[in-house]
C-alpha cells in the first residue's frame, strides 16, 4: 500500500507497517449489536468482523522527511498472532531510510502508534530514526 497526495510543493504518502488479524466488532464497540452492524456488514466488515491496518503516514517537503507516527513495531505481537511490523521496508519501497527522517511527530502514544521509536534489539535501546527529532502532545 502506498497511496499519495501532492498538495503543492508538500508530498503526503501513506505506508502500511501491519494488517492484523480479524476482530470481533464487539471488542471495540461492546454495545452495538450485530443486527446494528447489518447495513454495514458489505462497507466495513470481513465476515463479521473489523479489519484494521496499523500505518502511518510520511511527509516530503523542502527536503526534509517527516514521519507521521511510527506503528506498531517490530514485534513479533503476541496479541496479534505473532505478526511482525514492516514499516521499515515500506518506507525503503518509497526510497525512505530510516536515516533519512528528520522529524518524527506522534499525534499520541498509542502502543500502534510508537512502535518503531526505539529498538529494543542491542545491548541499549536506540532510536530506529537516528537522525530524527521526535516531538510528541504535550498532554501525552
């Protein structure tokens, strides 16, 4: 998935870190029934069931690269199946390192939002976006 916009000078492209599984309807919005879900059954269900897509979005303009929240992380996610993460190689699709972002901002702290800020896998946590400067809510 890479879906784009220009608006001007400024770039806005869509990128996809992981696709779930299925969850029942129920987890999110406990009491809406399934005949409440009926109408929209076609529209926004998989058999019966929510598809979500954990992705975030990148920004190119006047040279600089600036990341949208980071996903849901490598994992492996015990919660959702063991699925790993991808946004690296999503951005890389789009010509992107991670050395090349300069700003990450997070519109709020989220676990399917903050995934990819620090890497876990070395001795000392680092930044997966080393040359960013992270700016996060300040109600977060």
């Amino acid at each position: 998935m890479a879906d784009k916009i220009s608006v001007g000078n400024v770039e806005i492209i869509a990128v996809l870190d992981m696709v779930p599984p299925l969850r029942d309807t129920a987890i999110f919005f406990p009491d809406v029934t399934k005949q409440d879900w009926a109408p929209y059954e076609d529209d926004v269900l998989e058999n019966g069931q929510l598809q979500l897509y954990y992705g975030c979005f990148f920004v190119r303009s006047q040279g600089e690269v600036i990341l949208v929240d980071t996903g849901m992380g490598p994992g492996p996610h015990r919660k959702l199946g063991n699925l790993t993460g991808d946004l690296l190689n999503s951005l890389k699709q789009q010509g992107v390192s991670a050395a090349d972002v300069d700003l990450v901002v997070h519109t709020h702290l989220h676990p399917d939002h903050v995934g990819w800020n620090l890497d876990r896998s070395g001795a000392k946590p680092s930044p997966y976006f080393p040359r960013a400067r992270y700016l996060v809510p300040r109600l977060d």
